[in-house]
C-alpha cells in the first residue's frame, strides 16, 4: 500500500530561516516543530512556524518535490511562499487552531 505525503516549510520568520522537508503526517510534524522536539539543524534554530505545505497522493511524489525545493535559492523560495500566506504567521496559527478543533 501507497501512502500520500506533505511537503512543508517551516520558518523562523518572514526574514529567518527556512527548512523544508517530507513527512507521511502533518499534524504530528508541526505538533514536532512547535514542541522544539526536532533535533539538529531545527532545533538550532528555532524553526517552528509552518509558512507553507504541499500535499501529494505518493509519498515517493512528495519526496521528489522536496528534492527539488532543496536546489532552489532563497528568492525562489519566498516567491512561493508569500503569494499565498504574505503575512507569514496566518498559516501556521490557522494550522493550530484547525488541530486543536
């Protein structure tokens, strides 16, 4: 059996850095995030606010859009973020509120 996945970003903020990555479950990876229970190069830096997410029916799908994110620059990055969530904080506290409901 095939199982869906989610590409997300996170953040530290709106000038801050950015890391993206794949996970089979959301709400457990932002749960993570919030919680600073990321080890490594997250928790260094405190990046917990979800700006941006991606769902894909594949897993193997997600994983390649990942990939390719990686190789982008930071401008190329922030151009897909922001057209969607330009205030930055308004996905992740939707994202919350729309959990713990």
């Amino acid at each position: 059996m095939r199982y869906g996945g989610h590409v997300h970003t996170f953040a530290t903020g709106r000038a801050g850095t950015l890391r993206s990555g794949v996970t089979s479950d959301r709400e457990r990876r932002v749960q993570e995030h919030r919680e600073d229970r990321v080890p490594g190069f997250t928790k260094r830096h405190g990046v917990s606010r979800l700006v941006r997410f991606e769902t894909y029916d594949r897993i193997e799908d997600a994983i390649g859009r990942e990939k390719r994110l990686a190789k982008w620059n930071r401008d190329w990055k922030l151009n897909l973020i922001e057209p969607s969530d330009p205030d930055w904080p308004a996905l992740a506290l939707d994202f919350a509120d729309a959990m713990s409901a």
